[in-house]
C-alpha cells in the first residue's frame, strides 16, 4: 500500500499546498483501508483536530478524486465512499440482499474491454466499477439451493 507522505507529494508536485488538514483527511483515507464515507472519514480527522469543518473533508476529498489519488464509488447505498486509488486497478462486487462487498480483479473486464475496442471502435473507461448482484450465499438462498 501507497505511503499516504507519497500521496502528499503528490499533491506538492501538482502545485498544492500541503496543509495540515489535507495531510490529517488523507491519513484518514489512507487508514481506513477502504470504502469510507466522508462522515467516518471527517470522524477521524476529529480525533486529532476538533476543528476541521466537514466541507474541508469534502473539499480535499473532491480534490484528491480529481486528482486520482482516491476513487470515490457509490457502492449502490447512496453513499459516495471513499478509497485510495492504488497502482492495481480493482472493482466491486456488491451483494444487494446482505450488502457483502468483494473486489473484482480489472483482468476479469480487460477482455470486455478489449472486445469493445475491436467490435465497435469505443475505449471503454473501466475506472472503479460496481457490479450489483447476488453473493454465492444469498443466491443460494433465493434459489434454494446451498
């Protein structure tokens, strides 16, 4: 896993300040090891500062999603979460019936993709999907079997 002080620099080479509220929002995202919500992740930052404003939280999280530090997902709730956007592009599958989240590898979609290149000319963007569907175990319930 990425250093969040590596994901800092990154922000410094990209001509942003890095300030102490950025450094605490990104330790967040970066501890929570996945799928926070900016209220658990402002939650966080409130442990080591009672005065960073939950539209700071939003704010750097906006900026590091453009800046493709983090991806920002719905994962079907309503609720955008939030992860560190690592070097191995992965997905989501999401059971709808328990809310069970498994990740998906990108080489499951890269032969999808490829065939929309080659059939129909189009550069699909597979950034950090969600696949809604039934898990093993829930799909055996609603079918019967085990």
């Amino acid at each position: 896993m990425t250093h969040h002080y590596d994901l800092l620099e990154r922000l410094r080479a990209q001509g942003h300040r890095l300030t102490p509220q950025r450094d605490m929002i990104l330790l967040a995202v970066h501890d929570a090891g996945g799928h926070a919500s900016a209220e658990e992740i402002h939650q966080q930052v409130l442990l080591q500062n009672p005065n960073v404003d939950l539209s700071t939280t939003y704010r750097t999280l906006e900026l590091l999603t453009e800046m493709g530090i983090v991806y920002r997902t719905d994962m079907g709730d309503g609720t955008s979460r939030y992860e560190l956007a690592e070097e191995e592009m992965h997905h989501h599958l999401v059971c709808r019936r328990c809310g069970r989240v498994m990740d998906l590898s990108h080489d499951v979609l890269e032969p999808l993709q490829e065939r929309l290149r080659a059939d129909y000319g189009f550069a699909a963007d597979f950034t950090h999907m969600v696949f809604q569907g039934l898990c093993e175990g829930c799909h055996g319930e609603s079918t019967g079997e085990p």
